[in-house]
C-alpha cells in the first residue's frame, strides 16, 4: 500500500489520501492506483507554506502546513510559530493571507493549529490512528528551507515512540 506524508518541518504525519477530501468534492481514487504526479496534483492544493515574521515585519523563517477543515484551519509545527509575532500562509496559487490567530499548540508534540480567512482548495483529513507498516511507500510535501510545495518519495523505515511525549513518530527516508 502506499502511505502519504505531508511534512510539517521535520515532522512526518501518517495521512492516506483516500481519506483526504478535496473541497471542490474532487475523486481521489484508490491510491495504489495513483502515479506520484497524479498524487502530487491532487493533494498539493492543500499543503501551504508558512512565513514566521519577526517584530520588524521581516521574514525570520519558513514552514509547512495543510489545511485539515474548511474554515481555513491549517496544522503545523509548533516551532514555526514559536517567537514569531507574525504569520504569513502562502496557498499553493500563491496567494498570501495573514494568519488570523493560533488556534492551539502542543510544544511538547511540536503541533499547532492556525486559522486563516480563506477557503482551502483542498482539505486533507487526517489519518486513522493506526500507522503505516514499516516499508510503506511514502511521499512528503512540503516546503523545506522554504521550497514551496515540494514532493519527495520514500519507505516508512520505522516506527520510533517519543516516551516523553507519549507518540509514535514515523521514521521515513524520504528526504
């Protein structure tokens, strides 16, 4: 089976794409039977890059996100909002829009949700509890070093419980 993974900084979140609706009530299809350009052009509406502003307006750093309901809820690392005093979200067709507030934070999980005023192209739903087995196809989309919407492909190469936070990471080799 193949597992996508969007990637929020350096973390990995198990999510299937069968599950994932699009707003514009698009067919995902079964994933399997997905190339990764199909994949890539169905999914990647709903993974944003996050500017973190400093107290000059300046952009300090970058991150992912994607958006998870319809009112313009985003999930993202904690640490791309830690220490900014301002948040830019960059949709997909490149359309900037501030972040009307932070909804929540996990620091401990390295998780938090933003709220923004746009309606998402696409939602992505977020996945079962149960994980990926360990050599799983992968691809995580994301923006790293702020690379808008980037696609990478690799295997779940194992399962790593974080005891102090009381999680199960997915260790990935996709870069």
């Amino acid at each position: 089976s193949i597992v996508l993974l969007f990637l929020i900084g350096g973390l990995l979140i198990n999510h299937p794409p069968a599950n994932a609706r699009a707003t514009s009530q698009a067919d995902l299809g079964p994933i399997a039977e997905m190339s990764s350009d199909q994949l890539f052009a169905q999914v990647s509406p709903g993974v944003v890059k996050i500017y973190s502003l400093n107290e000059s307006g300046k952009t300090r750093g970058f991150g992912s996100g994607f958006f998870v309901d319809d009112d313009g809820l985003i999930a993202t690392n904690y640490h791309v909002v830690e220490g900014a005093t301002g948040l830019i979200v960059e949709s997909n067709s490149g359309r900037r829009v501030p972040v009307h507030r932070i909804v929540g934070v996990d620091p401990t999980g390295d998780l938090a949700l933003l709220k923004v005023e746009q309606r998402p192209a696409v939602v992505l739903k977020l996945a079962e509890s149960r994980l990926a087995a360990v050599g799983s196809q992968v691809y995580a989309i994301g923006s790293p070093v702020g690379l808008k919407n980037s696609i990478s492909p690799g295997l779940i190469s194992g399962h790593r419980d974080e005891l102090l936070a009381g999680i199960t990471m997915l260790q990935t080799s996709a870069p």
